[in-house]
C-alpha cells in the first residue's frame, strides 16, 4: 500500500465534522453551515445552483434532512451587471426550493472579485446525527458520485485558449467535450439530500438495526482528503481500494496536473463518503439505488490508528 495521509499532513484538513452542531434541547441539534467560493462555471444561474448545493451538503453530511432557512452572501465588482448577480441569486433560491426551503435574508458587498456561498440552516434529532467519528474496524467506506470534477473544469475553462485547445483535443473527442462538462455540472447540482432519505427510509425499518456510523461530503481536499478525516475521527486505518471517476476525467487530470490519481484532486459539490456495516453493503447500495443514486464501495475500515492508504492495487473505473 502507498500513499500515507494522516491528519494535519499538508494534503488533508485537520479533523472536524461538517458543520456547527449546537444542542437546541435532550433531543434536538441545531446544525448551520458557512461556506463561499469564487464561480467555477460561466453561467451564473448555474453557479448559483452549484454555490447552493455545496453549501447544504454539509448539513446533510450531518444527518440533516431538511433544511431550514438559507442565508446568502454575494461579493461583487461594480461593473458586473446587474442581470448578471440576478441570475446568480436566482440559481441558489431555485436550488433550495427544490429542497422545500428559500433564502430569508442575504447580504452584498462590494469586492475586486465575485464570491458566493451563504450559510444554511437545520435540525436533527439525536438519533438521527451523524459524525465522522463513529467508524468501526471492517466497515465498508461507499462513495455516491463519481471524481474529477476539478480537471473537466479546467478542460472547461482552458479549451477556449488555443495553448491547450489542441491537448485537450488530443485526450477528448469533440463531440464529447461539452457532454462531459454537462455532466460534472449536473452532478455539482445534484444534492446529496436522498443519501439522507436512504438512510432515513433503512434506520425506520427496524429501529436500531442499520446506523450510517459516520459521514462527510467529498470536496476541497479530495477523497484521500476527507476519508483521512473520517479515519482519524474515528481512530480507524482506511484503505482506500476504488476510486470511481467521470470519464476522460484522469487523462485531464494528468494533463493539467491534478493529483486524482492519488485521490487528493478537489471536488465542488461531491458525493456522500458513508461508512456502514459490511453486513449492511447491499440494503444500502440498493436503499441508494431506489433514490436514483449508484453508490461505489471505495475503500474499507480496519484497527490502525488514524491513517488512510491508498492501495497499490487501488481500481480506478471510469462513470
């Protein structure tokens, strides 16, 4: 096995669950997140979808099913038109409508640069919150989108330039480029909130009987990144064995110099990583697949302390 990530090493974040989780009563948590990021796409309705999707994520990494309120925030230029932060808001309120929310207040600033995220709201019960530091030695570590999202924007962004027009064509057929740039963004714009209801529809079964034993969303630090989070949470070892990713992704990937091969390229708006059972695998791949979700089974638990591999046998399967 190769590659050693431990906590507080260069390439990973130090530990700590996903959002803000306070004790509102003996059986309630209020949980809120803050998150702001510069645009990663040119569309800015889209953009906001994707701004609102990053920043509820967290939340239901925590177990959260229904978000309560949303906060926005947008930074901004003088000069951007005013159609144009419209659009923007537009995507984020469309966004948490579909979650059955809306944005109750929000703040604009003048900046040099356009930033957009906001903080979002919501409540779960006690027996309902999830953790990163609930794993236990042969769980199985699954996985609910693809990776790569970091070098089909770039192909997205570069493409125009004719400097790398010609590589990229050279990795990535013509009439497939723009269908593989629609498809990160339709996952960036795909909320993890059934990954929740999953779980939720399994835990209701037969209470006791299935339990997510921890959880985070994949995003700036890749999956090598946020399962070495879970792994020292949960004072676990990690070997990550398959790691799934969007096609043409790794390719783009060698060609800017992203390191996803390593699974520590930055993700926007990922998939659940989830930690279950073995016994519990397939209900839950199959809870997974009635939400419309095809989870990957990337890696397993073990007794170690805090540390995640990534296997030298480690699969890498193109989606």
């Amino acid at each position: 096995m190769t590659d050693i990530y431990r906590s507080g090493d260069k390439n990973t974040s130090a530990y700590g669950d996903d959002a803000s989780v306070i004790p509102v009563d003996d059986r309630r948590y209020l949980v809120q997140n803050i998150d702001v990021f510069t645009p990663i796409v040119d569309e800015p309705e889209a953009q906001g979808r994707i701004a609102a999707c990053n920043l509820t994520n967290d939340l239901f990494a925590c177990g959260v099913l229904d978000i309560s309120t949303l906060l926005s925030f947008l930074a901004t230029p003088l000069d951007v038109p005013k159609w144009v932060l419209a659009e923007i808001l537009n995507g984020m309120q469309s966004f948490v409508k579909s979650l059955g929310t809306t944005i109750s207040k929000g703040q604009t600033i003048q900046n040099p640069w356009i930033l957009v995220g906001g903080v979002a709201t919501g409540f779960v019960e006690k027996e309902y919150l999830v953790s990163h530091s609930g794993i236990k030695p042969g769980d199985v570590i699954i996985l609910t989108k693809p990776l790569g999202i970091q070098s089909v924007m770039a192909m997205a962004r570069l493409i125009k330039t004719p400097e790398a027009a010609g590589d990229i064509a050279s990795i990535v057929p013509q009439d497939e480029i723009q269908p593989t740039i629609n498809r990160a963004v339709e996952l960036m714009t795909t909320s993890n909130r059934p990954v929740v209801e999953a779980i939720r529809t399994l835990s209701k079964q037969k209470p006791g009987d299935f339990k997510a034993h921890a959880m985070t969303d994949v995003t700036g630090f890749g999956l090598a990144g946020h399962a070495g989070n879970l792994a020292v949470a949960s004072a676990v070892d990690i070997e990550i064995t398959r790691v799934p990713v969007l096609k043409h992704s790794l390719a783009l990937s060698d060609l800017f110099g992203y390191p996803l091969k390593e699974a520590r390229a930055a993700e926007t708006a990922g998939g659940m990583l989830v930690a279950i059972a073995k016994t519990d695998e397939k209900r839950f791949l199959s809870a997974l697949r009635d939400k419309g979700i095809a989870g990957h089974v990337v890696g397993r638990a073990k007794t170690g302390t805090g540390i995640t591999v990534l296997s030298n046998r480690v699969e890498y399967v193109e989606i």
